[in-house]
C-alpha cells in the first residue's frame, strides 16, 4: 500500500532502518512424500542436440557408456571418476540434501526410461527439471541430429555408490552403477 505525505510517498511496511523484503529465489520446500513416480521429460527440454563425428556410436565421449544404442550414461566405470556432490537447500527432506550433475545423451527417436532400483527408493531420487522421481522418462524426440542432451541431477543423503537402471525400448533392463561422491566396487548388487 502508497500513502501520499506531501511529496513523498511511502511503501506501507517498510520503514527507514528496515531490510526490505525479498522473494524467495528456490522452490518451496519439498517433503519425501513429493518424490513423484515418474516424469516425463518433454523434448523441448534437451539443452544441446549433439551428433558424433561419424556414424559409429562409439565416437560418443568415452567417459559416457553407450547402453542398448539408445542411451549414452556416465557411469563410474566409463567415466573413471566419482560424481561431485554439491549440497543444495532446494528440498527439506534430509534424503534430497546433496545432488550429483548427471548428464544423458539420448538417441534420435529413441524412447528409454532410467529409474532408482528398489532398494534405494527411500534414499535416492532423480531430478531431470520437474521435480524429483524414482522412474523418468525420455523421447521419442525428432531432431537433425543424432544424439539429444539432458542434463539432470541424482539426488542422494549422503555419499555413496549407488545403481540406475535403464529401460529400454525392447523392455530389458540394464543396471549401472554411479559413484556419487564414493567409489564403487567392481560389482555392487544392491
């Protein structure tokens, strides 16, 4: 509310020696229960169309592992690294606290689907733009070139190994282990 005092007007609330009111610049808190089940992560949101040099998928970047020809993950094995963990205060809940950058490549007219394995439903969450979820889904998205990228995070309490699956268009499943701050072993199986 203005009230005019002669020539100068004053914004109701605020006064001299007070702070001025701001907005908030992040989502409202989040609780485990909004954790959805499945995204579905429109075409529009790829952040770059990417084609390799030549016809052969293997010209992708090494560090991504190419899964079923439709979908390129880095994973801790191909990428020869652990995933960087960033603390965001985005979410409330103690299960969204840190975030890995997760990037994919997914293939011209491909449709794949990635999702957090049952046994860590309650700890690990992936969030591709939208909100976080246990399942998300991508394509068939048309474009000129060959691979299109998204970028996303997997959100998890605290660091450790942990494993994704993929879905592919046939159906079949592949799992592939993430070092979210921790390494992992050779062969996890959780």
């Amino acid at each position: 509310m203005l009230l005019a005092l002669g020539t100068t007007w004053l914004l109701a609330g605020c006064g001299l020696g007070e702070a001025p009111a701001t907005q908030p610049t992040s989502p409202p808190p989040s609780t485990r229960a909004t954790v959805v089940d499945l995204i579905e992560v429109p075409c529009e949101d790829t952040i770059t169309e990417f084609s390799p040099p030549g016809p052969d998928l293997d010209t992708v970047d090494p560090g991504f592992d190419i899964i079923g020809g439709v979908i390129a993950l880095r994973t801790s094995k191909t990428a020869g690294y652990v995933a960087q963990l960033s603390a965001h205060g985005l979410y409330d809940d103690p299960t969204l606290r840190l975030a890995a950058k997760t990037p994919l490549l997914i293939r011209r007219g491909a449709t794949v689907e990635i999702r957090v394995p049952d046994g860590f439903h309650d700890r690990v969450a992936l969030d591709y733009g939208h909100s976080p979820s246990l399942r998300t889904a991508f394509g068939p998205c048309e474009s000129e070139t060959e691979w299109l990228l998204f970028t996303g995070y997997v959100w998890v309490p605290d660091p450790e190994c942990i494993s994704l699956e993929v879905v592919l268009p046939d159906s079949t499943v592949e799992a592939r282990p993430l070092g979210l701050g921790a390494p992992c072993p050779d062969d996890i199986s959780h």
